[in-house]
C-alpha cells in the first residue's frame, strides 16, 4: 500500500468521491496531482465500469489490472464501501462532512438514498463545497436518466457534425468525449467555490450537467440555427474557410498527413513547394472560391503528390514554408512523441499487479509547484484501513468488526 504524501498548491485539501468511468478521475486528478489528498469510494458489488473493461495487463482479466482504470487513477486513494450496508452510509458521512470537497457524478437519487445530499450534508458541515456532475444536472425533465459518453454525444448533437455530405451522421471515435469534456469545467468551478469559501466561509452546492458542457462545442452550430433557422450540413474533412482541406495519404501502411490552406498566399506556397507554380494561377484554383468550387479535382491533385512521400516529410517541408500540416498519428506514435514525453505527459510508475505502467500526466506545468507522480492508480480498496484509521480515528477493533460484517466490500 502507498501513502505517500504530496505536496503542491492542494496540499491540506481532502476530497471525497463518488464517481464512476472516466470524468469522475479526471475531475479528480487535476486536485491529486498538485497535492490533495483525494479519496474514491468504490465497491467490490460493482466495481466502476472501467475496472472491468479491457485492455488488460497480460490480457488476463482483473479488476486491478485494467489498463483504462489504471491510466486515469493515479495518485488517488481507494475506499471500498457497501452503501447497501447503514454502517458503511454512516463511515461516508462522517468522511463527507471532514473533507473540504464532496464529488459526485452518479444518477441523482443515489446521494440522496445515502444521505449525502447537500442539504443534509451542510446541516454538519455548513461550509462544505458539493460537487454533482451529473449527465443532466440534478433538475429538469431527464435528470433521472443514466448517462455515459456514448448516450451525451449523440444527444448533445456532436455526431450530426461528423460524417461526409448526404450520408448519416457518424460517432465520435472516443465515444466518452463527454467525460473529457466535463472536467475542465468541473475543476474551475471547484477553484471558484474555494475561492469564494476563503473569502466569506461559505460552501455552496455546484450542479452541473455533462450535457451543457457538450454544448459549447456545437456553440457555432447552435448560433447558426438561432439566427437563421439553418441546420449545420456533413461535411467529411472539408471546411468552408479553407482549401485544400484534408487528409491525404502518404507512403506507409494507413499513413496520413493533414493540409490546411486558409488564403491565396498559402496556396502559392504549397504549389511552390508541390513543383506546381502553374497552379497558383490556374483559374480553377487562383481564389478560395474556385478552390471549393473544384474541390475534389483539387484533392486528387494532392493525394497524388502526398503518395510518395512519408508524412512526417510532408509535415516538415509544408510547416517550414508556413503551411498548416501535421502527422495523423497513430498510438504508437502518440506513446513515443518526443514533445509529450519531454513535457511528462507520461507518467511511468510501478504499480503493485502490473509492473510498470504509464499513467495519465498533467495537460499544463506550473514552473513553482508542478504536478509529481506520488502513487500508481490504486488497487480496489487499497487504501480502506488507512483512511479509516488515519483520516477517521477508527480502533483496530472497530475496523476488524465493521470488515467481518462486510461493510468494507
């Protein structure tokens, strides 16, 4: 078991958390990584969705060797708790009301069956600060409703954005984008309510809906329809301010590269840099309207040159000449990327079940007080005697009682 302690701009702060999948540990990770010490309540009666999904470790099945777990999970504490059990709704009390934050992303109606609503929590607690990033929110006509990525995308309308022209509308390829999403909304607001607790002592309630967050990034969409009564149209890989705009393939087994072309100026550039100055001047493609207007001929005219070259020498020769290009990269290339393994997007620690193993690193550096990689991604329940000795005051009697009743499950 580790326990390290960490420091960084959250160390002194306690979290608790009832979460489940990916946008509970992300929102969570964010406050573990630079210093608090946050803690997960989990059960073996149903373990969180991503501990029972694969990959796993030497593709042998286990709840501590999923890799989807385990990448999001590190420096955070296990607690298992059967909430079926009185006494182990008591134990999440009485953890709630002695942390300074309250997480919860389950389907409203759990917190309050437990006893860990807001309301009942801030009468012993009156500054406590609650989170609920449910997948509607706590209010409205489908706030009852479970919620998971691949149902907020749809309903959130992302899909209606993706596909190619006349055909239907096609998934997100990480279908939990909204668990990614969510997050960065969800810690700003907890910093916020910090804030605003230092400086009256007041705690609040902050409600929020994975759905709206989805929202923002269909803003342009949504505006369109508002003001026009417009619907936004398919349109593969093409774009209405720029062209070319594309992936083109390139010489290697599914390689790609992305060109972006906004002005006549750029044209000129990657006609020079093709070999092709004819075609800056060639009126099916001199302005960004006759581009568009003979798209397709002009993307057979790239594919042809990308083909026999590799994308990286593509990416270098149009990026050096002020061309918008990059690698489509696959994961292996994401996993040795020199600028993310430079930065600690990786973190490399070992953990008790799966020898070493990468986990997420932070997404920003802070030059005085950076995230540090202090534990791997708990095992199920890793952390139960310590937090309830440590945290709780609880005996060694009383622990091994409350355990022989399988409260501790």
């Amino acid at each position: 078991m580790t326990t390290e302690k960490n420091e960084g701009v959250f160390s002194g702060l306690t979290v608790l958390a009832f979460c489940w999948a990916i946008v509970g540990p992300l929102t969570m990770k964010f406050f573990a990584d630079n210093g608090a010490t946050v803690i997960r309540v989990e059960t073996s009666k149903r373990p969180c969705t991503l501990r029972s999904s694969g990959p796993y470790k030497d593709n042998v099945p286990s709840l501590n060797k999923g890799a989807y777990f385990n990448y999001y999970n590190s420096n955070i504490y296990s607690l298992t708790l059967n909430m079926e059990m009185p006494e182990a709704m008591d134990i999440a009390r009485r953890l709630a009301v002695e942390c300074d934050l309250f997480m919860e992303n389950y389907t409203p109606g759990n917190m309050e069956k437990w006893g860990l609503d807001y309301e009942t929590l801030k009468k012993e607690r009156p500054d406590i600060i609650m989170l609920r990033q449910n997948g509607y929110g706590s209010w409205g006509p489908y706030h009852r409703m479970p919620a998971f990525g691949m149902v907020l995308v749809p309903i959130a309308g992302l899909p209606n954005y993706i596909g190619w022209p006349g055909r239907e509308p096609l998934p997100i390829g990480v279908s939990a984008y909204t668990d990614c999403i969510s997050p960065r909304f969800a810690t700003a607001a907890l910093i916020a309510a910090l804030d605003h607790r230092d400086k009256t002592g007041e705690g609040q309630l902050l409600d929020l809906s994975q759905f709206e967050t989805a929202i923002y990034f269909v803003a342009p969409g949504v505006l369109d329809y508002a003001a026009n009564g417009r619907e936004p149209e398919r349109m593969g890989n093409a774009s209405e301010y720029a062209a070319p705009h594309g992936a083109y393939q390139c010489t290697g087994d599914d390689r790609w590269c992305t060109i972006a072309v906004f002005n006549d100026e750029e044209w000129e550039i990657l006609c020079r840099e093709m070999g092709k100055q004819e075609l800056a001047t060639d009126p099916r493609f001199d302005t960004l309207l006759n581009r568009k207007k003979n798209e397709d001929e002009l993307n057979g005219i790239l594919s042809e040159w990308t083909s026999g070259q590799t994308p990286e020498e593509i990416m270098e020769k149009l990026q050096t000449a002020g061309v918008s290009a990059g690698v489509v990269k696959n994961t292996a290339d994401m996993y040795v990327d020199p600028q993310l393994n430079a930065r600690g997007m990786y973190w490399k620690m070992d953990h008790p079940e799966m020898g070493e193993f990468t986990h997420l690193g932070p997404s920003f550096r802070m030059s005085e007080t950076p995230a540090q990689p202090y534990r791997p991604s708990p095992l199920l329940g890793e952390h139960t005697q310590y937090i309830c000795s440590e945290l709780l005051g609880m005996s060694d009697e009383e622990f091994v009682n409350l355990m022989a009743q399988g409260v501790f499950e």
